[in-house]
C-alpha cells in the first residue's frame, strides 16, 4: 500500500522512468491496455528481490523529484 501511494504522487516524467525500469527487471508483470498509452503493471508477481529493488528506485525518483 505504501508503495502505491508512492506511485501516484509520482511525475509523467518519473512514472516513464519506473516503468521503464520495470521492463528491465521484470517484463512479464507489464502489460498494454487497449491502444491507449495506459499500462497494468502486475506488482504482486514481483518477487521479492525485484519489489525491493524497484521500491529503492522509486525512492531516488522522488527525493530527486
């Protein structure tokens, strides 16, 4: 919960980042919505190591924010 809250007060430019991330450590839990530019990020098919270490990413995003 903490991390989502996080998340939503995140920039556009800061959210590319993450999810830019996230492709690199764990492609499989994005996913597209329709033709929109929306997507569906799976955070609870992230193991553990990987939820920490995006989690420490987003950190950095926003103190440096």
């Amino acid at each position: 919960m903490e991390f989502v809250e996080k998340v939503k007060k995140m920039s556009n430019e800061a959210l590319t980042k993450m999810v830019q991330h996230i492709q690199s450590l764990a492609p499989a839990t994005i996913s597209d919505i329709d033709a929109t530019d929306k997507v569906q990020i799976k955070v609870d098919d992230f193991d553990r190591d990987t939820f920490a270490k995006l989690s420490e990413f987003v950190d950095e995003l926003i103190i440096n924010e």
